[in-house]
C-alpha cells in the first residue's frame, strides 16, 4: 500500500498523537498518523476541560480557530449527601481575561481541528485505519505497523504509541502492561442539550463564560469516584467515574449511578428539561505516578493516556497528554536533525524532557494518593460527605437547640462515626499524599 | 415507584448513538464456559452498554452491538482467557457525535 519510509508513525489522532504530529510535522519531518475512528474523535471522551497554556506552548494563536464552547469563569467543588450538598464556589472576574486560561470543549470537534492543523503542516492522516501489530526487526527495534487495510507494512523510524489508555498494540506487543482495575476509571457522561439563555440563566453567566461543576460524596456509593457537571455552549455534560476495581467489587451499573446523580435534588433542577443526545463511556488512567510503564524503547515512544499520564486528583488528562506528545516530537526531531538512530538511548531523551516538565512532577507529588483513595474509598466518599452534611445542617438549620449543644453534636458524630484515632489517622495519610 | 422504574434503560440511552455495526464480525467474543467467574459475571452490572447478560442457564452472553469500546470489560476478563477483545474494523463501531 505505502511503500515509502516515514520518519515517524503516530498512532492515534487524540490529543497525544495530534500533539506529536503537530509538533514534528510543523518541524519538516515526514509524519503518518493513523486512526482507527471515522474522524478524529470519534472514539474519544473528555468532561472536557481544556487547559490554554498547553496548547499555546502548540499553536500559541489556537484561541481564533480552535473550536471552543466556554471560558471557564467558575469552579465550584460539591461534597454530596443524598439529599444535600456543601459546596465552595469560586468565581473571578480575571477569568474574564482575553487569553482565557480553562475552556470546555467537545472532543469529536477539537479533535477534528488539531488533527487538521497537523495535516495542514503536512502530516499525512489515515482514518478508518486501524494499527493491528507493531513490526520489529530481529533486533526486537520497532520498525512500523500493520493496519487492517490491504497492503503491506508501513515503515518508519520511530513509532509513537498515543493509542489511549485501552491501547492494544503496546500491551499485545508487551511494551506496557494491561492496565490493572484498580489504576483505571470507569466514566459515563451525557451530553444534555439546552438553549444557550437557559443555561446562561441557571448558572448565573453571560455571553461565552462557563462554569464546571466537580462533585464527590455518596453520589459514588461508597466507591473512590467523582461526579462532573461542566457546561458547554449550548449542552451541559454530566458525568461520574469510579474505579474499575470498585465498580466490579459493588456489581454496581454505571448507567445507574449516573442516573441517581442527574436525580440528587441538587443536580435535576440544572438539567430539567434538557434534551440528551448522546451517552458515552471511556476509561481513566489513575494509577498514577507509580502505574507509569517504561516510556521509550527500541523505536518507540509512548504518550497519553497509554502512558497513564494522567493527574486524578486535578483532573487533568488532556493537557498531560498533549505535553508527553508535544515533548515525545520534539525529542525525536532533535534526535532526526542530527542524523542519530531512533535507539533506546537516544529516546531517552523524551523521557528526559517529560521529567523536567510539570506532567511528572504533577504525579510525583500524589504518587500516594492513588493507594489512599483505593484504600480510604467508604470514609472518603460515603461517611465523611454525610458527616459534613450533617455538621452543616447542626450550624444552619435554627430550632431552638442551644448552640453549643449543636457544636457537640456535631463533634461527637464525626468521633462516633469515625473515631478520634481514626480521624487523625485520616488527616495523616491524606496531608501526606498531598505533601 | 419500584426500583427498576427509577432508571432509564441503558437501550434508551444508546438509542441517541451513531454506530456503524459491522454485521456478523463481533469485536469481543466470549469462551465458553460452564459457569461465569465472579468477574465475568459482574459484567453483567458493570457494562456501561448493557452488552452482557445472565442466560436462565447461568452461563454469561453478549451482544456487542451496542459496545461503547470502554474497555472495562478487557481490563477485567481478558488476561483469564474468558473473553477475546479487538478493536472493531477501522471507521465500525461507536462513532461519538460529542465524545
Ligand atoms: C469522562 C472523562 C472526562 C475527562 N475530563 C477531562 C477534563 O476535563 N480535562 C482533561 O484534561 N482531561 C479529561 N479527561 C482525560 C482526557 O480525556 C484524556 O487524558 C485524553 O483524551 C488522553 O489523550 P490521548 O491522546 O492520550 O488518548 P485518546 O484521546 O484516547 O486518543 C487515543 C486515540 O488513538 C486511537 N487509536 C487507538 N488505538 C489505535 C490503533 N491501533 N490504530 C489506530 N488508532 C488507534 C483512538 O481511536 C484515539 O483516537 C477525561 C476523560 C474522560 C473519560
Ligand atoms: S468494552 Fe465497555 S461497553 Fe463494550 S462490552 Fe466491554 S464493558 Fe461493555
């Protein structure tokens, strides 16, 4: 089918593989890049916040043509009981800067753009073309792939693995393992449609400002997990993710728990009366620091969410990804212009670079807090939620009750429910995994 | 109102999806098996596409169909054998309008 060499092969056109592509591409090299959806994006899933800085560091004028839904305004955090929510909203007007700094975005749209401007560039873009096996020379370097279109192999220099956290080639090919239950969500998310004043209204904004919703609590059962409420221009996604290993130990259906989120009192008035027009699910790397395979190898690299670059705690993904593919380019342009071999070592460099910058610092920091929610998921989720709500509810709700014998009722329900030792015990482990 | 009226069919909900189903070349398949491990039957809560079911038999099926190529399922059946995952033809399966 193709019989000339690629300087590099890039597989998957997601945020990772748009930035690899982009990036080697816009420096001259000879760029195919393969994915296996109808179009860019359409096997892909975001909440979707996306973060300006990474993609200027890309296209710094991305702001005119990239197609964005909101400027990001507002972040509120929603600790849920199941019938209440203790929320902390922060809002400010230097958000309404013309370089906005957080926008939300569809992803079958972005995605679509990004791959274009990397075409643009001259990258050569294949869709409807699944890779379906890495081939190594008898070296074991990885020297091209195999896609399930007619004709041979395609060859190249160096492949880049930005194929997502569900990747097949790089765990068939034993480059990285499986991911384990435990290291990945399970997300759903709605798309729910509404007029732009509608949602203007609800949630106090005007013109392109916009507002995300994070929320956690007995939304999740029990089970280490995050709702989202993010609104977009004319539609509001809602989402909610927990761990695998959660979800199989709970038997519990993902469809329903997401059901009982849009239902929680605090949530169905935002929605009421929205039309949705599509239901997705997609995986979350959040094994974290710890849960990162080998980065580079013989021929290869790997970026994204393949990598589990993924930041859990601030829900950060696409920017972690579009950084590794942004850095995994440049490594391999240095490495072309001064005519080296895509070895090993010299792919090291990639992995050089990534360590420098905020994406493995960021996992290094919570390198325990992927261990803490798995263990600590029931307090952290279920009890201490339904604790502050109660604790709320003790400050606010006057009936006569002296004040003080509030406060120790209170106090007194965190001790029963948790015990003193088991709340410092608490407070320990998570400043330490914050540290 | 009982339990089951309070949730929306997961048919429901994949009924406003784009798909482009390649007949008769289903990208997971199940081994058969006399009975489901614990995980293999918990598929039949945990599949966000509502893809497995509980025969009267017993023995776990699926229709992929509907499949939103999470990936769950692999993570949690394929390394014990009883399930085989492939990504469907190039341009098949979910095609997400949003994502
Ligand atoms: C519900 C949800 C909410 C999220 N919210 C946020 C958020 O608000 N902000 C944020 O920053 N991040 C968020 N994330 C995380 C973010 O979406 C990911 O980190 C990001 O998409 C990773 O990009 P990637 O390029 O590594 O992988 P992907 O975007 O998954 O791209 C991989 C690509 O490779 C293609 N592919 C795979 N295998 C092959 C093959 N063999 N041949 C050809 N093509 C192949 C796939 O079709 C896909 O296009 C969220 C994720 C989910 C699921
Ligand atoms: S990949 Fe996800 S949606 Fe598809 S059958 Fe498996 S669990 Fe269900």
């Amino acid at each position: 089918m193709i019989e000339e060499k690629f300087d590099a092969i890039v597989i998957g056109a997601g945020m990772a593989g748009n930035a690899a592509a982009f990036t080697m591409a816009s420096r001259g090299l000879k760029v195919l890049q393969l994915e296996r959806g109808e179009y860019p994006g359409s096997k892909n899933v975001q909440g979707g916040i996306l973060y300006a800085d990474m993609v200027e560091k890309i296209i710094p004028e991305f702001r005119n043509e990239a197609p964005l839904e909101r400027r990001l305004i507002e972040q509120r955090f929603w600790l849920m009981s199941d019938n209440a929510h203790t929320g902390m909203h922060y809002r400010n007007d230097d958000f309404n800067e013309e370089k906005g700094n957080r926008y939300t975005i569809i992803r079958s749209q972005f995605d679509r753009w990004f791959a274009k401007e990397s075409q643009a560039k001259g990258a050569i873009l294949l869709c409807e073309t699944t890779a379906v096996e890495l081939i190594r020379d008898g070296y074991g370097k990885v020297i091209g792939v195999r896609t399930d279109r007619s004709g041979g192999p395609i060859h190249a220099d160096v492949v880049v693995l930005a194929e997502g956290v569900n990747g097949l080639l790089g765990t068939r090919a034993e480059l990285r393992p499986r991911p384990q239950a435990s290291q990945v969500a399970l997300a759903v998310k709605e798309m729910h449609f509404l007029p732009a004043e509608v949602i203007e209204q609800r949630f106090n904004i005007k013109g392109d400002e916009g507002v995300v919703i994070e929320a956690a609590g007995t939304i999740s059962k029990g089970m280490a997990g995050m709702g989202f409420i993010y609104t977009n221009k004319e539609s509001i996604s809602v989402g909610l993710g927990c761990l695998v290993s959660d979800f199989a130990e709970n038997q519990t259906s993902p469809a329903q728990l997401l059901d009982l989120f849009k239902k929680h009192p605090s949530v169905a008035p935002l929605i009421a009366g929205s039309e949705v027009k599509e239901y997705a699910a997609h995986l979350i790397p959040e094994g974290g620091y710890n849960a990162i395979p080998k980065l580079f190898g013989e021929g290869y690299v790997i970026c994204g969410d393949a990598a589990q670059l993924n930041n859990a705690v601030h829900r950060e993904g696409s920017n972690l990804a579009m950084t590794s593919g942004r850095l995994a380019g440049e490594a391999i342009f240095q490495i072309k212009s001064r005519r080296d071999p895509c070895t090993a070592q010299n792919l090291s460099l990639y992995k050089k670079l990534l360590d420098d910058s905020f994406v493995i610092k960021d996992l290094k920091k919570y390198k325990d807090m992927p261990d803490l929610l798995h263990t600590q998921a029931s307090n952290l989720f279920l009890t201490y939620p339904q604790l502050v709500a109660k604790a709320m509810e003790n400050f606010v709700r006057v009936d006569g009750t002296p004040k003080i014998e509030k406060e120790k009722n209170t106090f007194s329900s965190f001790r029963k429910t948790r015990g003193a030792l088991g709340l410092l015990g608490d407070a320990v482990r998570f400043a330490r995994a914050w540290r | 109102m009982g339990i089951e009226a309070q949730f929306q069919k997961v048919e429901e909900k994949l009924y406003q999806n784009r798909y482009l189903v390649d007949a008769g070349q289903p990208h997971i398949k199940i081994a058969p098996h006399e009975k489901p491990s614990k995980n293999l039957l918990a598929m039949t809560h945990l599949c966000p596409a509502g893809c497995y079911t509980e025969a009267e038999s017993g023995q776990v099926e699926l229709a992929a169909d509907g499949c939103l190529e999470c990936g769950t399922c692999r993570v949690l059946c394929e390394e014990s054998g009883e399930i085989t995952w492939n990504y469907p033809r190039g341009g098949y399966g979910i095609l997400f309008k949003f994502g």
